[in-house]
C-alpha cells in the first residue's frame, strides 16, 4: 500500500479504509491532506481488488473538524476560490465513485468534515457524532459543497438554520433529518459500515456504479436523470451479470456475479 504522510490507507477483503490521521489537529483538511486524499481516491477507482471505500477519522474525537483554520485565514480575493475548487474537486471524485464510499463518522464532523462526509454516498454515525457548518462564524460559507448538499439531505428549511445560525446537531438528530443512515456504538461502527458494504459487495458491481450515476444525475442540473437511468438501464442488459441474474432467478438459485 502506498504511504501518505496525513492518511492511513489500508485494505482487508476488497474494502480500502481510507483514515483522515491528523489527531493533533482534529484531523483538520489542509492542504496535503486533501492532495492526499484526491490521491488515494483516484487510486480507488483503478484498483480492481477494491469494491468499496470506508473513510473515517483518527482518534477519539473528530472525523474530520473542519478545514485547516491557518491556511483559510491567508485566503484572499485571489486565490479563494481556487481553494474551494480544489475541494470541491475531490469531492465530487467522491461523489461520483462507482464504488460505494461510506463515511464512518466517529466524532465532529464540522465545516470541510461535514462536507466530505456529506459527499460519500452514505453515512454511519457513531453515537458521539456532532454535525455541523459554522463558516458563518469566521465571515465564510461552506466552499466545498456544503451549501448544496446539505441541502439536498435535509431540505431547503433546515439546511439554511443550520447554516444561517452555525448550531450543530448530534447523531441523533442527524438521523432524524435523514442526514445519516444510521447510528450505531463508537465500537461498532467499522463492523456496521462493513455489514453494509458487504451486502453491496454480494450485488453486480456494473449495476451498483450505474445506480450511483443515476442517483447522482438526479441533483444534477445539466444532466436528464431519467434519460440517464434509461439508457444506463439498457446498458445493463448487455452485461453478463444481467443473464446470471435473470437465469438464476429462474432456475431458482443464487446468482453468481463476476462485474461484467
């Protein structure tokens, strides 16, 4: 596996553990760590040995508590918004992944750790987990999608309190807003979000990256989600797993998928 200096990448039964290792810091996005980050990502969708992400943070405290605070404070007029592309980048690399990536949050998740976690195509909590945007409170907005997200999670209402005040919510409540999937012990948060992950895994993994882009093509402006489901439903048809599939279905027995 390769080494990072702000990231811990590990691999075990076709899962990579991507683990945001900045302690110290709250495992705060720098820099480095989103390059990283971007790096192991890219990686992920190369790799025909990984079928599935899991990104969590290091420590008892934080997931990720938010973007790095001294390298926000020398952004400027111009050089933000270049900042906030890079970001937004990564994480539509995320996003947009053919491979499920689940966020393991086990702890805050704040500011730039709300946003990554948001842009993972589904969330576990562990039960001390803390959301929340509070830009507003350093004279910003959230720059790596935030705005857009949270809103498409929570709605129109909740995501401007949230946002607008700066107020966090915990596990709790996250499920509640549908934020998170599900909510589950600090101990077994890893073991929940590989349940998950493994279900996924047993499924042909052609229709599992399809069902992501059209999910994804739902909140996407430019894009005809429905065009884009038929035309990938067609897709489909053309695959192998399609006939083991369907032939197992008749012959009653368990389908054996080999991802083409």
């Amino acid at each position: 596996m390769k080494t990072y200096h702000n990231i811990l990448v590990t691999e075990a039964n076709k899962i990579t553990t991507i683990t945001i290792n900045r302690p110290d810091k709250l495992n705060a996005l720098n820099e480095l760590t989103l390059a990283e980050l971007k790096d192991a990502i890219q990686l992920v969708y190369t790799n025909e040995n990984v079928s599935a992400v899991i990104v969590t943070g290091s420590g008892e405290k934080a997931f990720v508590a938010g973007a790095d605070i001294p390298e926000i404070a020398k952004l400027n007029g111009s050089n933000a918004e270049a900042a906030t592309k890079f970001g937004q980048d990564i994480f539509f690399l995320i996003e947009n992944c053919p491979k499920p990536i689940i966020a393991a949050v086990n702890g805050y998740a704040l500011g730039g750790g709300c946003e990554l976690a948001l842009a993972c195509h589904m969330r576990v909590a562990a039960e001390n987990a803390i959301f929340g945007q509070p830009e507003i409170t350093l004279g910003i907005i959230p720059g790596y999608g935030g705005t857009q997200r949270l809103t498409q999670l929570v709605g129109k209402g909740k995501a401007m309190e949230l946002m607008l005040t700066a107020d966090s919510i915990n596990a709790t409540e996250a499920f509640r807003l549908g934020l998170v999937n599900h909510v589950v012990s600090k101990e077994l948060l890893i073991e929940k979000c590989t349940e998950i992950l493994n279900k996924i895994a047993s499924k042909p993994s052609l229709a599992v990256g399809k069902i992501i882009t059209c999910i994804n093509h739902n909140f996407d402006k430019a894009a005809n989600g429905y065009q884009t489901e038929s035309t990938l439903f067609a897709a489909c048809t053309e695959t192998a797993d399609f006939k083991e599939g369907t032939t197992a279905f008749l012959e009653k027995r368990k389908p054996v998928f080999v991802g083409k």
